[in-house]
C-alpha cells in the first residue's frame, strides 16, 4: 500500500521579510509562556457551513496540540471583530490586543467545482505585522489536510520550526491477545490497517521510505520477526530462529536492528532484508534488547542487565567501548535517540510505576516528563520536539503526545480499542 501524498498547491502571494526571521519561542528549551492566537470564522460563502466549522474545529485542534499556543474562545470576539476585513488597513489591532490576543489568524475559503481555496493571512497583533499570507488549494474531500498544512505553517512562523499536523501515527489495536498494525493521521483521520494477522503483535516499525513494516508477531505460534512490502501486501523477509526478537528499529530504508535472546545469550543484529546481509552488533549473556542508532551511525544505544539490572549503555562502534548511560533508579529501558541528537527518551521505574524519562547523550540531567501510571514505548517526532508514548493508568492502553520537556501532554485515540506502541512516520 502506498501512502498518499496531498495533491495540495500551497502559494506564498506576500510575506514581509522581516517576519521571515521573527521566531518567538525557544521550543527547545525546558520552559516558555505560550501565545494567544485567534482563529475567527473564515470569510466566504461559497463553501457550506458545515465545512467551514469543521475546518475551523480541526485549526483549533492543530494548534491546541502543538503546545506552544493557546487558542481564544470565540465567546471573547465580538460581532465587530469578527466583521473585519482581511486586509491589515482594516484589521483593530488595538482591539485583539486588549483580548490578550497575541496573533490573529484569518481567511477567506472558497469553494468551487475545482475544489477548495484558502487564503490564509497571520498577524501580529502588537504591531499589525503580516507575518504570512499564503493560499492554499485542493480538492473538496482534502479540507483537513488545507488545515493541517495551515497549522504546521503558523507553528513554523512562530518557532522556526515546522508543526507536525501532517505526520501520520504507526500503531497497534486490538483486544487480548489480538493485535494488528495500523496506521493514521495524527488528528485521526485516514486510518488504514496494515496487518490483518489477529495475533499478539509487538515492536511494529516502518521504514523511512514507508515500504517495509517490520514486526514480532506470533501468527505461527511463536515469537517471529516478520518484515512486509506494505505496497505489494507480501512477506519479504521472516526470522523464524528459535527465542525471541523484539526491538526492531531501522537502520535506513533497507536495514532493520534487533534484539534476539534465545537460551542464556542475547544478540543485537542488524540485517539487510533486501540482501539478506548480516552484521554482529554484540552479543552478552543475558539480556540485551531495544538498539537505538545516535543520528551519526556512530553508536548503538541499548538495555542490558550486565551489572544486575536493565540499565541503559552505549557502545560506540568503532572501538568497542561499551559505557553505562543510566544511573538513576534500578530498572531503565526502552531507549530511543532524538533525530536532533541531543537527547535520549527512556522508561525507568520509580516506585510502583513507570515513566517516560529523557537524559543527555551523555547520561547527564536525567529528569522524567510523566507522573503515575505504565508509560512506555517512547518516540520522538522527526523534528525532536514531541514524543509520543503509550500510557495505561487504571482502564485501558492508550497513546499520548507531549512535548519534550514533559508539556501539553495529549490523549490521542484512533479506534476506540486498547492502543499502544506508537512511533511517528513523517
């Protein structure tokens, strides 16, 4: 199955210059106020109200969960407000400003039998500053990815840094025993499985390119890894050895990374499923599992209980040197590596409970982001600002987003059934 791409023309008519480099927040910082914006109704009446709601609800959502804006209640605009032209001669500034309005978001939508054009204007309301106008086209079934492209384009004039409203959430969903791989939008729409197996599932990752979706999967009884051609629906690639694989992850398009303990060894490989190509990446007595490759190739992140406990370690692959990452409490696991490179997400158990954590390279300012619960499988987006993670605390597994500094922590539900096990594909 191929993963479309939105057939969405998006023009640039006007933008300031100077708005070009105008950031207002630090997104990687551990603290920063949020921005009020406003988002009233999009002038135009050719498209019907129903669409015009919908699209203003999913704005909304978008930059709700971006974490780094707080969007007004329409409740505080008035009729005059909301009756103002689109042009900045005919924008009150001074008016948005005494709301606490910090940008003022506005369109005119207009649909015809081509489709659905947008013209999006953002503004600074404490000096009338455009800081975009852009249009944005397509047909009339496409309307959230108009808005999610919108979203993501306000997050980037205010941070320097696009949004993630068109990012798409790997997933398993099931019930028991019972778990397939799906995939979908991050505002949860466009949802597609991917297996059909009805089996326990566990590790699923998708290739960079969206070609491969590699798994551990017991649909023959036991613990098999398994890797997929999600455009042709065939196998390409299964080991069938005896024990268990687990903590897949790909090493580029063609090469997956795993965990195999069988009997009192574990093994990390790294193998090509194209040619078949095998490499060693270390082997031990007892437990090793969950590689993470650093941004630079360089290193492998990884679990083992060398020293009685699952701890963290890195192993930098040119000379062999092992070194122990973790040092606070007595069970961390799970490491990923933030495509930025900078930071390590992980699970360390504190108490009774299990939390998403993040660390330095290094090992260095160790600090958890979640409170109470079973949190695991952590993710970081391809930007490095969010993660994404699975959380059960009392009913049912679910997925969550938050920032990296632990912030505007989101539930994010897309069947309705038990969730888990989530990474981004972007």
């Amino acid at each position: 199955m191929k993963f479309s791409v939105l057939a969405l023309t998006v023009c640039l008519f006007f933008a300031a210059s100077q708005a070009e480099a105008r950031v207002y927040l630090d997104v990687f910082g551990q603290s920063y106020k949020k921005i009020t914006i406003a988002t009233p109704p999009f002038k135009g009446d050719t498209a019907p109200a129903t669409t015009q709601s919908a699209m203003k609800q999913l704005l909304d959502k978008g930059l709700d969960l971006s974490g780094f804006l707080i969007v007004a209640p329409s409740s505080v605009i008035d009729a005059e407000l909301r009756s103002e032209g689109l042009e900045r001669k005919d924008i009150r500034f001074e008016g948005w400003r005494s709301l606490g309005i910090d940008l003022i978001c506005k369109g005119n939508l207009q649909q015809n039998a081509d489709g659905l054009s947008l013209d999006a204007f953002l503004y600074d309301s404490s000096d009338g500053m455009l800081l975009f106008a852009k249009k944005y086209k397509g047909g009339q079934d496409e309307w959230r990815k108009i808005i999610n492209r919108l979203a993501d384009d306000i997050v980037l004039a205010i941070t320097g840094e696009k949004g993630i409203m068109n990012s798409k959430i790997l997933f398993i969903s099931g019930g028991g025993r019972s778990r397939d791989a799906f995939i979908a939008s991050l505002d949860g729409s466009e949802m597609h499985r991917l297996t059909s197996y009805n089996r326990l599932m566990v590790s699923p990752a998708l290739s960079p390119d969206g070609r491969y979706l590699a798994f551990t999967s017991y649909r023959e009884g036991s613990p098999h890894l398994y890797v997929v051609d999600v455009q042709r629906g065939r196998e390409v690639w299964v080991n069938r050895e005896e024990g268990m694989k687990n903590g897949v992850t790909w090493v580029d398009s063609k090469r997956i990374a795993y965990a195999h303990v069988s009997g009192k060894y574990s093994t990390i490989y790294c193998d090509n499923v194209e040619t078949k190509e095998r490499r060693l990446i270390l082997r031990k007595d007892g437990i090793l599992t969950s590689p993470s490759f650093t941004k630079d190739g360089k290193k492998v992140i990884f679990v083992s209980d060398m020293y009685g406990s699952a701890q963290i370690f890195a192993k930098d692959l040119g000379n062999g040197e092992i070194r122990r990452l973790s040092r606070s409490g007595a069970y961390n696991t799970s490491p990923v590596v933030s495509p930025k490179g900078d930071l390590i997400a992980f699970v360390s158990r504190m108490g009774g409970s299990f939390e998403i954590c993040v660390m330095k390279m290094d090992g260095s300012e160790q600090r958890a982001l979640t409170n109470g619960g079973i949190n695991d499988s952590p993710r970081f987006s391809s930007c490095g600002r969010y993660i994404v993670y699975s959380s059960k605390n009392g009913g049912k597994g679910s997925i969550r987003l938050m920032l990296l500094n632990g912030d505007n922590k989101r539930l994010l539900n897309f069947t309705g059934s038990e969730e888990g096990q989530p990474s981004f594909f972007q």
